[in-house]
C-alpha cells in the first residue's frame, strides 16, 4: 500500500513540473488554495474523484500517483542557494528529472553501468583535476590523443542519463543531480537571448556537468558567490581537460606551427570542437601563452563580433539511450512511445519532453552525421562547418579626442 506522504510528493512535484502555483492548481482541481499544501504534505485524504481529477490536470493517471515506486532522494544541482538561477525554475527542472527516473524504474528500464568514477584528491590541485579527467577519458572509452567525438554519447556511456531542457536555468546552459543514485543532465537547447544554443557550447556544458558529477559527489551545494565561483572554476577545469587533453593540445598546436593566433585555434576548433574562447583559456591554463597574449586575444574575439558567433559552427548532438531503451522494452507495439507511456500512467507529452532532441531551428544547426561511430570509434569527431571567413576584420579607428 503507497503512503499518503509518497503520493504528495508525486503530486508536488508533477505541480512543479507543470509550472502551477499552488492556487492556479488549486483552481483547477477544484479545492481551496489552503489545501494544496495539505495534499502535498500528506495530511488530507484524497478521494479517488480527487485523485482522478489530479492526474488530469497533471499529465498522469490516479495509477502513476499512487505507484509504489520508491526512489533515492534526489541531489540538488551544483548552483548557489538559488542565487544563479530562480528557486521555482531550478524545482521544476529537478522534480522533472525525479518524474523521469520514476518512469525509468516503473518501465524497469536497463539503465547502463555507471561507470563514472568519483574523485577522492585535492580539489585545489589544477593538476590531480587534469589528470582525474584522463582516468574519466578512459573510462569513457578514449585515448590520450581521441577526440571526445560525441559528448553525450560518452556521458551515456559513463552511466548518465541525459535530458534535453528548452532554455536555460538562469544563466546556465546545463544542470546535474544524482536521481535515485544515477546521474542526470540535463542541457537546454535555447540561450537566454532565443538563440539555438551552440554545439561547442552543447559539447562544454555536457563536460562541465560531468565534472560536477564526477568532482563534487560528496560536495552540496554552494551557499555563497565565492564557493560558487571556485565550484564552476573546477567544473571548468574538468571540462577543459576532458575535451582538449593537455599533451593533445600541445602536439596539436606544434603541428599547426606552434603560435597560438585565433586561425590557429579555429583550425583546433574544427577538430577538437571546443570553442575558441575556450581554447584561450585552454592554452592560458597550460602555460603555452600569458595573462597579456590571452587578453589580446579575447580583445581580437570581441573585435570580431565572435562573442556570440565564432566562425566555425559545430553541429548539435543528441542522446540515444533513452529513446532507445523504451524501443527495446516495448518491442512489438507499433508506437514505441506511446506504448510505454500508457504503461507507466503518463501522458506522451513527459515522455517526449525527455525524448525529443529536435534541433531548434534546422535552418541553424547542423546534425551531427557521425550517430553511432561516435559509441563505437575512439577517433571520431564533431562534425564542423566553417560559417565565415578566418581574416580579421578592419579594426575600428581608434578616437583622439
């Protein structure tokens, strides 16, 4: 027999999910707002009228609501007390990966071996972070010298499941809890300005959140800026390494003639399917040029207008494992999807939103063509198209008044 208190929080969360305040939802189902808190909170019986009545409005079946599937707690993703992004938007993202894992396990799923390994050093120590992001490389199935081809095949690989988000949450591309003990992230498909977010972008943000996972298990949340800041140095270092190995990039740039200039990066770009911006950085942390060369090169970069367009564009990816794994449970039936929704008591549409990589605009972004090379050849890489010329432009006239 479910409790009352499980069957709240399921009703508390889908209301998260769904985006409903408290009397909104209340309206709706047709109780007083006051009572909203004592569903949730397991204090008022519900009849099977109600309990019908709430899983319309919510998406689901009196069956899903009163489902004995019991997870983990959830984690709550790496950001600062809900200072970078707003509390109802970060809910709402989080109890959607904790419905997505209920559905998981409900469906009884085969999810892949979380073979993510876990960092035990020094957090302050840039260089056990470089070499940790080589051990998480390895498990992932690369080389010292492969290019990560697909990110999220390889965050797959390593155990995760992946999420396509719509938006940002708040001035994040990318979130990442632990939901029943499995890794979850979660990648927005649009910026903050409405713009399909980019594939070297994409590719960052996935890296970015598999070192938040793999660097910070143990680690809560942040409480303040300064402990935010150096949690998203450290996610960052991860990525940078995890993406542009250290030696990788060194005998990559001694092939390319050795100077670090913005044609040598973007030709770096075009392989490794890091951003230049990024690689500024990359070569900054390495040591292969100063604080001076890489303030000049981001002056060149903002010159160009390259801060919100570089000029090579890598294509989008897109997760598999999901999709395919309701295939493999529901075999047989003629609509896959649908078939596995009516099975778990939810509406297709929160199957689809976990399922649905569509790129934003085709017209924009390019899909990737390399599918499922990318799983199985250590040296694949993104697939890249040069959107405009290298040359510099002319440089604006500087005034002397």
């Amino acid at each position: 027999m479910v409790s009352q208190a499980l069957v709240g929080q399921r009703i508390r969360r889908l209301r998260h999910v769904a985006g409903l305040g408290q009397d909104e939802f209340a309206k709706r189902v047709g109780v007083a707002s006051g009572s909203v808190s004592k569903l949730e909170n397991g204090r008022m019986p519900i009849s099977d009228d109600l309990l019908s009545t709430i899983g319309e409005v919510l998406g689901c079946t009196a069956r899903f609501l009163t489902s004995t599937v019991n997870l983990e707690p959830t984690s709550r993703p790496w950001l600062r007390a809900y200072a970078d992004a707003p509390k109802r938007t970060v809910d709402q993202v989080v109890d959607d990966c904790t419905t997505a894992m209920e559905a998981i396990v409900g469906l009884q799923l085969k999810l892949l071996p979380d073979t993510l390994p876990h960092f035990t050093g020094d957090l302050m120590d840039q260089s056990a972070i470089e070499d940790f992001a080589m051990d998480v490389r390895i498990a992932a199935g690369f080389g010292e010298g492969d290019v990560v081809g697909n990110s999220i095949r390889a965050a797959e690989r390593l155990g995760c499941v992946v999420l396509p988000m719509t938006d940002e949450v708040g001035r994040h591309l990318g979130l990442s809890v632990r939901a029943n003990k499995t890794g979850v992230i979660c990648l927005g498909r649009w910026t903050a300005d409405k713009e399909p977010v980019p594939g070297d972008r994409q590719r960052w943000t996935v890296a970015h959140e598999l070192g938040h996972l793999a660097l910070h298990l143990t680690q809560s949340a942040p409480t303040t800026a300064e402990e935010a800041s150096q949690i998203e140095k450290q996610a960052h270092a991860f990525a940078g390494a995890f993406l542009a190995p250290g030696d990788a990039m060194l005998e990559e740039l001694g092939r390319l003639g050795g100077r670090v200039t913005l044609q040598t990066l973007a030709r770096i770009k075009e392989r490794w399917g890091v951003s230049i911006k990024a690689l500024v950085t990359r070569f900054r942390n390495l040591g292969v040029i100063d604080a001076d060369h890489a303030r000049s090169l981001f002056k060149q970069i903002s010159a160009r207008g390259w801060n919100k367009s570089e000029p090579i564009q890598v294509g989008n990816e897109q997760a598999i494992w999901f999709t395919r794994a309701i295939e493999t449970a529901m075999r047989g039936t003629a609509d896959p999807i649908t078939a596995a929704a009516d099975l778990v008591g939810l509406d297709r549409g929160h199957l689809d939103r976990w399922t649905d990589w569509t790129p934003p605009q085709l017209a924009d972004v390019i899909t990737p063509d390399f599918g499922e090379r990318a799983a199985t050849t250590r040296t694949a890489r993104p697939r890249v198209t040069s959107v405009s010329a290298l040359s510099p432009r002319r440089r604006p006239t500087k005034s002397t008044t």
